[in-house]
C-alpha cells in the first residue's frame, strides 16, 4: 500500500485540485484508488 499526502498550512493553495487530479491519474493507471479530502468547503467527491 502506498498512502501520498497533499499537505500545507496555507489555504486556496490547489490541495484538493491536484488531489484530485493525482486520484484520477493513478485509477486511469490501474492503481486501486482511495481519495479522503478533509476540507469540507470542496466537492471532491458525492455520495
């Protein structure tokens, strides 16, 4: 298992986008993805 973090003290620094993009590049891969994003003001993912 390998776990990568997108970390930074700062707000509105592109966390959740590149996030995002690093999520969706890895399953287009063939990697089993799992994306957990904390900030509550994004729309990473719906239910």
């Amino acid at each position: 298992m390998t776990i990568i973090s997108v970390l930074s003290h700062k707000g509105g620094v592109g966390k959740s986008s590149i996030s995002r993009t690093l999520g969706v590049e890895f399953t287009r891969s063939g990697w089993d993805t799992l994306l957990a994003d904390i900030d509550s003001s994004q729309i990473t993912s719906n239910r």
